[in-house]
C-alpha cells in the first residue's frame, strides 16, 4: 500500500530512506554533492553555500548547501530523482517484488514500489498479487562492535548459532497409508523437490513459491508395473495432494529415478520420466503430457544439463540424449551408459557424459573407458588438483573403484583404486546365502565432506554396511585398501544391497551426516565415526532409491524426505509404512538448506533454485563450499538468521485504521505468515489487544526489506491514546531470530497522520 502524504516518514522510510521519492535508475550508487538541492517538483531550491546547523529558508543545511528536508541525507544533499538509503544519496534500480528479482548486493525497497492492484484470490499466499518496489543497495554491516546508530547508517551482524544438543528429528507431515500390506502408496524410488505452480501469483514459478514433492507409487507390489506419478505440497501446514497422473501407453515405471526442471524452453518447470519400455516422458507442471521419447532410448537415471551450452536443455538417459522442447533423440548411446551423470571430468569446463566406466563427450563421442564393470558413478576431486575423479561401485563384487581421466596415460585413464571391499569389516554372511547383500553390493556413492578435515570423502551401501572411506587415504597410493576405510556400521539391505543415501550438515559444524534407510529404518549417522544419531521404522524393499535433504515448507530448516513402502515383508515388530514422510528438527536448530533437489544424480550446481537449468553449469568440484555428490547445502551466511522489527502508526486511507511496518534487519530471509499483534497500550504492562489482531503478513522477506500490514480499526482510537504493535509474539515455528527480544514496536499515536 502507499500510504498518504503526511503520514510520516518515521513510518514510510524507517530504516532505509529519508525521502520516499521514485525515480529510474540502474540501482547503482551515485552521491550527488554538487549544491544544486531540488524541491520535489524539481525546481532549485537554494545554492548558496552555508555551514551544518545554519537556517536555511526552505529546507536545512545539508553538504554545505541549503537543501529540501525531503533530500537531506546526512552530510549530502540528494538529487531531485535519488533517496537517503542509509545516509548514502542513490537512484532508485529496477521495479521488483522482492530482493530475488535485485542484483547480487541490492534488496527491494517496498516504499518506492506501486500498491497490489487486484485481488488475486485465496488461492495464493496473502490473497492478492504483491506490491511491488525499487532495487536499492543492501546496507552495509556493521564494523563488530559498532553500533548501528540513530538514524542507522549499517545493520549489525544478525546470526542464530543452534546449540550443541542432541539430534531430535521429528515426523512434521506425512502422505500415505502406513500401515496397510500392499497399499497403493508404496514409493520405492527417490522423489524429487521442485516449484510447480504459482504460490504467491506473481506470475512466475521460482523459488519464492512453495515446491511440490514429485514421486511415483506402486500397487500390490508392482514396482515395474504402471506406476501413478504424484505432486503434493505443504500449504499453510497441512500436506495438499496436487494432482496425479497415470499412462495407458508407455506405463510410468514406478522403479525408476524421475527429474525435473526447466527444460522445454518455456517458463515453468517440467517432470521427466521413465516408461516401463526404456522411453522417456515428460510432463508439465499440471500433470498432463508434453510428450513422449522415441522407443529404445534405455531409462533409469534421468538427469537434465544444457550440454552445448546454447540455452536448450537436454534430457539424458542412459541410452540417448533428448532435446527437452520436443522428446526427439539428439544423440543415441550405444552402448547405453549405465546410470549416466553429468559432470566435467575432462578439465576443459565444458560437460561430459559420465558412467561408472566409461567418459563420453556431450555429443556422444568416446572419451576414454577403463576395462573393469561397474554400476554406479558419482564425481569429486578428492586430491584438489582441479580434475575430478570418478568414483563407482561394482555391484558385482561389492567394491569400490576409484579413476580419472587423464590424456597423458595409456588408455586415456588413471587407474586409483580398483578392488576395495565396501563390505570393510562386516562379513557378507549377515546375508543369507542366496540374496544379493551376501555376494554382491554396492550403490549410488556420495562424496562429501565427512570427518570435517576440508576434504571430500566417499561413502556407500551395500548389502551388509554403510561405509565411508577417507578421501585423502584413497588418494595416497601408500595407503592400503583396508585403511582407506574412516567407518562401517552394520545395515540390512540383502534384497537389492544397492540402496543409495544422501549427505547433509545438519548443524553447520563442517562435518557432513548422512541420512540413509535400508529395509527397516530411516537412520542419520554421524559423519565423524559413523554413529547413530536418529533411527526410526521405515519399510523398504529398496531398489537403489534414498532419503534427501531439502527445505520443502520453505520455513528456512532443512528437512528430511523419506520413502517407503509395505508391499514386503519387512517390518518392525509388526509395524510397516509406506508413503512419503517428511522430519524437521524438533528444537529448530537444524540449518537452512535449499528449496530443491531435482534428481538423483543431483550436485548443486546442476540446477538453480528456482528450476532453470544453468548454462553454463557452474563445475561442482571447482565452487568453494561445494565439491560434493547428492549433498544439499546451505546458502552463503549459513548461520544468518532473521531479525523482525515493527512500528506503527495511525492512517485515515480512506478510513481508520492502524499501520504496522514489519522490517527485517537480519541477513536471513523471513517466510510470509508472521503474525503482528496491535495493542492500546503497551502489552509489557497490560495494554489491551486490538480486535481483528493477529494480521499475518503475506511476503517472504529478505534482509533490509519491509512489508506494511494495515488493520481496520472502527470506530477510531481516540487520538490521545498510545498504540504499539508487536510482530512474531509467542513463536511457535522452528526457525529462530537472532535477537527476538526486539520484537515490539515503540509506541505509537493513534492520532491520523493526515494534513
């Protein structure tokens, strides 16, 4: 809303400008000092030079001229088009919504921006289309120990560190029927994290919206069968089932890995695939078909990457790569490539095609193979030398391979390590002879780092254990392949002993947990020695499907998605689940994490958090912080946190009512749907709270940004009285402020502000 003139600017601009004017502008910093002070209509006001503190006719002495109060910003007298962000004189950037649609450096400005002008309707967050605002730059920080001053010219350091206290997951939602044997909400393959539709109806599909869970179930225990494909979404608390899709033609295999993404060139993001006769499909963001690949394409991994980096993306599958507009066949792979990922393993920052044995360019040229089988890849460099290894598990014979391109070897490849037991110290017979745990094993691997040393490490599943083996000792060739082992602890998974898992920092400590569910339990160990920190009933009969770690509530903490399904007999004293379920922690100190994980061979780096597919794809292995494989990881500032404040005042726009401005002045973004209370009086000493109150607010808010929450108050306060506003009063979500005890306004007239 844009409230009238008159009604102050200790309410308009409390923290970030001294004049509410518009204007146009790139957003850059430009100080006007040359003496020429404006009036609001432009015309000169006075340049006669004077000293701080000399009366000036029409306005004060500002930067050693007479300058308009509404352009004074400290020491320098603004220009007719620039505001006073934080006693700096700048021109207002670009129109925005919010600081997501601002340059790296810029947040938006509410006040300079326009009022919503329709009601959008109670399908979208807050019920209408948002305001919108000018790109400013964000205020600078604060030296430690300095204050931010009055009125403030930076923001203090805002962080919320969890304390050190036991890892307490847990159930936040859940979709499913847990309990019955054969039920049609089986899922046996790893779901898919991803913004399908329009949230806040601002008419675009990004990160500021809501993401849906995508993920296949199975019926009667036909997981390679016609598998239905679903989209749920938690709204307002409660877990809301979107839509879901069947094929008569081609069946959905519900065994198989989906992605999904932006990759058909048009805005929005889509869903791809497998079919139970090796095509792919791909859906739209409401469910429907947008087409069907060629037949004899070979399906399981899907994975999407704009290979020749000219803005189409493409779709790759083992056997073929896709254009993602039409489902036509750009390049076939034959041999397919067993569970391909994309990565560049080369070193010439352009991506390949990678297998657990064999390197192909993105136009399908061979690049090298090594002469060993293998099943499963993942990327990392574990030696910093800038070139990733390839690191694979050989289902076969339950072992870990470790190699790399290198041009400069026979057969254009580095041999590592050939023949590691991931079995470690665990005999295979905790397997019954006969099932795929006691002779073989070995699934999807990760790389992470998990003792905390700064280095990437590898961890994987078999049959009969998860390990982890220390990626500075697989390196060195005078390590020995047993002591290449950090830790093993004891699991069950002898039906597939391929089950893969997922890596995340749950606490921002540096060392990475893994989260994993083999045939029983869901469990997230302790990335340093292996122990348990959480374990809970989760039925599986796995394939080579895992847990994933992503914001899906987009309340700013991490949380676990897990799968499972009670077509088996596996159980817990008795107990089966199947479905999707979801854990947060109970105390709120797990760190914040992104708003998607799009596949299975997901690395960060592979897709933007809004769904586009960069190009080019930024190289994992090369970016600081990630070097990593089917890890999730926080955002820069990974402690930054919140900091809610409010004022408030009275308005008569057209009619009474009471204004709260809630700003914050943390470096981590706020959700929408923050109370703020209005009280007659000051609630510390018993003031009265105003009908009508709660009012929530309605946007995400991102550091330094505002949002001005109105309640109609009839008939008016008497204007003598005093009225404060308090925002986030009795908290009861898991993320935290880093100072909640500032969470009250200053009191308030409730007298109108109006000339």
């Amino acid at each position: 809303m844009r409230l009238r003139p008159g009604v102050g600017i200790a309410l308009l601009c409390w923290i970030a400008l001294a004049s509410c004017g518009g204007g146009g502008g790139n957003g850059g910093v430009d100080a006007d000092t040359s003496g020429d002070a404006t009036a609001d209509d432009g015309s000169v006001i006075d340049a006669s030079q004077c000293d701080d503190g000399d009366p000036c006719d029409a306005g004060v002495c500002a930067g050693g001229v007479c300058c308009a109060a509404a352009q004074a910003c400290g020491a320098q007298c603004c220009g007719g088009a620039q505001v006073c962000s934080f006693q700096q004189c700048v021109t207002p950037g670009d129109v925005c919504i919010d600081a997501t649609d601002c340059a790296v450096g810029f947040y938006c400005e509410y006040a300079l921006g326009d009022p919503s002008p329709v009601d959008a309707g109670p399908g979208c967050q807050g019920g209408a289309l948002p305001t919108t605002g000018r790109c400013l730059p964000r205020p600078p920080q604060c030296p430690s120990g300095q204050p931010p001053g009055d009125p403030p010219t930076c923001l203090e350091s805002c962080q919320y560190v969890p304390p050190a206290s036991a890892f307490t997951p847990v159930l936040k939602y859940s979709w499913g029927s847990p309990t019955a044997v054969n039920t049609q909400d089986s899922v046996m393959m790893a779901p898919v994290v991803i913004q399908l539709d329009d949230d806040t109806c601002d008419g675009a599909v990004d990160e500021r919206d809501i993401p849906e869970i995508v993920f296949f179930t199975f019926a009667s225990g036909n997981y390679n069968g016609n598998g239905t494909l679903h989209a749920i979404s938690i709204v307002g608390g409660l877990v809301v089932h979107k839509w879901q899709a069947n094929a008569a033609t081609s069946p959905n295999h519900p065994g198989r890995s989906i992605a999904a993404g932006n990759f058909d060139g048009m805005p929005g993001n889509e869903i791809a695939v497998c079919t139970t006769d090796g095509r792919v499909r791909a859906y739209r963001a409401n469910g429907t078909q947008l087409w069907l690949s060629p037949a004899g394409t070979a399906c399981s991994m899907p994975a999407l990457a704009d290979l020749d980096q000219d803005g189409d993306v493409e779709v790759i599958v083992e056997g073929a790569v896709i254009d993602g507009a039409t489902g036509q066949m750009v390049t076939p792979i034959s041999p397919a490539l067993a569970n391909v990922v994309v990565a560049d393993v080369t070193g010439d920052s352009v991506l390949d095609l990678v297998g657990p044995t064999r390197v192909l360019t993105g136009g399908g040229i061979q690049v090298t193979a090594i002469p060993v089988a293998a099943r499963y890849p993942a990327v990392g460099d574990l030696d910093g030398d800038g070139i990733a290894e390839i690191v694979a598990s050989d289902y076969d014979t339950h072992r870990l391979i470790v190699w790399k391109v290198d041009a400069g070897q026979p057969g254009g490849y580095r041999m590592i390590r050939s023949a590691i037991d991931i079995n470690g110290t665990i005999s295979p017979s905790a397997c019954p002879v006969g099932s795929a745990g006691n002779t073989r094993g070995g699934g999807p691997p990760t790389i992470a780092d998990f003792n905390g040393d700064g280095t990437p490490d590898v961890a994987l599943a078999g049959g009969v254990g998860y390990a982890v083996f220390d990626g500075v000792k697989l390196m060195d060739p005078l390590v020995p392949n047993a002591m290449t082992l950090l830790w093993i602890t004891p699991t069950q998974d002898c039906s597939s002993a391929a089950t893969g898992s997922s890596v995340f920092d749950f606490n921002g400590d540096g060392s990475a947990e893994v989260v994993y569910g083999d045939e029983t339990s869901l469990r997230v160990y302790d990335g340093r020695t292996g122990g348990v920190l959480f374990t809970t009933c989760n039925t599986n009969g796995t394939l080579f499907e895992y847990p994933l770690v992503a914001d899906v509530d987009n309340d700013g903490q991490a949380d676990i998605i897990a799968v499972s399904n009670s077509y088996s007999s596996f159980n817990c004293a008795g107990v089966k689940t199947a479905g999707v379920r979801v854990f947060g922690d109970s105390a709120g100190n797990w760190v914040r994490t992104r708003r998607v994980w799009n596949q299975h061979s997901y690395h960060v780096t592979n897709v933007n958090e809004d769904g586009t597919i960069p190009s080019p794809e930024p190289i994992n292995h090369i970016q600081p912080r990630l070097n990593n494989f089917r890890q999730n990881v926080q955002p820069l500032g990974e402690f930054s946190a919140p900091d809610l404040v409010v004022t408030v005042a009275a308005v008569c726009d057209p009619d009474y009512a009471l204004v709260a401005r809630v700003t914050n002045l943390g470096e981590a973004s706020a959700p929408a749907g923050i109370p703020v209370n209005f009280y007659l009086g000051d609630p510390a000493a018993g003031g009265a709270l105003i009908t009508g109150s709660p009012v929530l607010t309605t946007k995400v808010l991102y550091s330094a940004e505002s949002e001005d929450v109105r309640l109609p108050v009839n008939p008016p306060i008497a204007p003598t009285a005093t009225v404060y506003a308090t925002v986030d009063e009795n908290p009861t979500h898991a993320w935290r402020e880093c100072r909640p005890a500032n969470n009250t306004s200053p009191p308030g007239s409730a007298r109108c502000g109006i000339d």
